[in-house]
C-alpha cells in the first residue's frame, strides 16, 4: 500500500541549487530532474509543497523580502507549490520549526489536510529526515556531496536524484520501519513570506534559507 498524497521538498540543495543565503531570485537554478519530478507528482495527484530553513533572515543577512522574491521565482520555475513553509529563525532561537524540529512538516501537512503519515519529506540531509521523522512522515535522503556519511547510513530511505526520489514516493511499499535504508534504484516572529500560505505566532513556521557554510541553514 502506498497511499502518499503529499511530497515535501526541502528547498536549497534538494529542489534548486544550494547558493549560501540566496536573496536573489536570479541566482534560483533547479537541481537536474527537478521539472520531472514535480510534474509527476502533479500527474499522479499527489500535492506539493517547500518546507526550508532560512536562517538568513534571523542573521540579518536576507530578508523576507528577499524570502518571497526568491520563491516566487521558484514557483515561476516548478511551481505552483501548494504550500510553503518556512523557518526564519536562527540555530539558537529554541523554535519549534527549524527542522530537524517536525513544527514545518506539520504545519505544511495541516494546510494540504493530509496526515503526516500520508506524507513523504524529501531533504539532502540528515535533519530533514530527523524533522520528518519526528512529524510521522516518511522520508527519502537525496544524498549530496554535504551530506554526512552517517546520515546516508541511518535514512529511512535513500535515492541517487531527486527524479528516482520521487518515483520511490510514489510506488515504494512503504512496509516496516527501521533497520538497514533501502536504496533506490537508480533510474507572527515573521510574517509570511512566500505570498500563498503562512503561519503565524512567536516561535512558530511562516510561509516563505539558505544555508552559510551549507550546514548551517
């Protein structure tokens, strides 16, 4: 049985190329497969959405101007997404959405009415499969060359690229949990920032990353 009805994309390194606190729509590149994966997704029914830290606007360093510029521009690309959330705090804020807390997950989910278990989470590194995890969702590592060697180790699910990620969500079993990853063959704090959806109260997701020194989104 595989009854997904939701993918959720990590956004820098998973969708589109990883550029270290990008507020520059002109710098979005979506990563190769991108454009295939979405439009499957879409062909089979099953919603979409971005769930991304964004550190960068807690740093002062983009902001959430820069936020909805960008994603416009990717929904321009790939789009339209059905939702997006994101977290615009910094490491240290002791938030409840900045993955690998499950606080973005859920609340994409929410807005999809999609239970998180009918959820997949698809991320290049290990806190994206942690925040899905802790959310109830399914995951599926996309490894890059950031990502640890330990992460790869203990994902839930593997995929070489973000295509055969997608086809894994969509006609993997999903039976059993645990044990060695599979791997695919291959084949208000803020206010809202991306324009579609958004949350608000301190401490909680908004709807609009990008990482500095890559890990640190």
């Amino acid at each position: 049985m595989n009854p997904v009805r939701a993918v959720l994309f990590d956004r820098d390194g998973t969708l589109v190329e990883d550029v270290p606190y990008n507020g520059d729509p002109d710098r979005v590149r979506p990563v190769e497969g991108a454009r295939e994966a979405v439009r499957l997704l879409r062909a089979h029914g099953v919603a979409t959405g971005v769930v991304t830290n964004q550190s960068g606007v807690a740093r002062g360093l983009i902001s959430v101007a820069d936020v909805r510029r960008v994603h416009a521009r990717v929904d321009a690309l790939l789009g339209p997404f059905d939702v997006w959330a994101v977290c615009p705090h910094g490491p240290g804020d002791g938030c409840r959405c900045r993955k690998p807390q499950p606080g973005l997950i859920l609340w994409a989910a929410g807005r999809l009415c999609v239970p998180p278990g009918d959820t997949v989470v698809i991320g290049d590194i290990g806190s994206d499969m942690e925040a899905a995890r802790r959310a109830g969702a399914r995951g599926i590592l996309v490894p890059t060359p950031v990502t640890r060697p330990q992460e790869t180790a203990v994902a839930p699910r593997t995929a070489p690229d973000l295509l055969t990620a997608v086809r894994t969500a969509l006609t993997d079993p999903w039976s059993g949990t645990g044990g060695a990853a599979p791997r695919a063959a291959a084949a208000p704090a803020v206010p809202a920032a991306a324009g579609r959806t958004g949350a608000g109260g301190s401490g909680g997701p908004t709807g609009a990353g990008a990482p500095g020194g890559r890990r640190r989104r």
